[in-house]
C-alpha cells in the first residue's frame, strides 16, 4: 500500500515538472511568434509607405489618432 502511494506521488510531482516546462516552452513559442508577427507587420508598413505613398493606406494612417 505505502509503495503504490509512492508511486503515486512520484508519478503527481513528475508530471508537474513536465507540465510546467511545456507551459514554459509554449510561452517561449508565443513570444517568438509575437516577435515574428511585429517585424511583419512593421515590414509590411514599410512596404505600404513606399509603394503607395498617397494611397488610402496613407491618408488612413493620416487620420488616426496618435
């Protein structure tokens, strides 16, 4: 009985660990997703200021609020 609580025990505190590195590895995924996504979309900008420098892209940008 004391060797399968044990057991039972170990099997809990090892798959918190396990549990709590994915958690750690998922948020690393996320924030390098976020990293990716933001130098898109600043890339992306760039590339709407040069090729369509007085399209509705521009004027909307104009108008927005700082």
């Amino acid at each position: 009985m004391r060797a399968r609580d044990d057991v039972a025990t170990m099997f809990c505190k090892r798959m918190a660990a396990k549990a709590k590195k994915a958690r750690e590895e998922l948020a690393e995924i996320h924030r390098q997703q976020q990293e990716i996504v933001e130098r898109l979309i600043s890339n992306y900008r760039t590339l709407l200021q040069q090729v369509d420098q007085e399209g509705p892209a521009q004027r909307a940008r104009a108008r927005a609020p700082l």
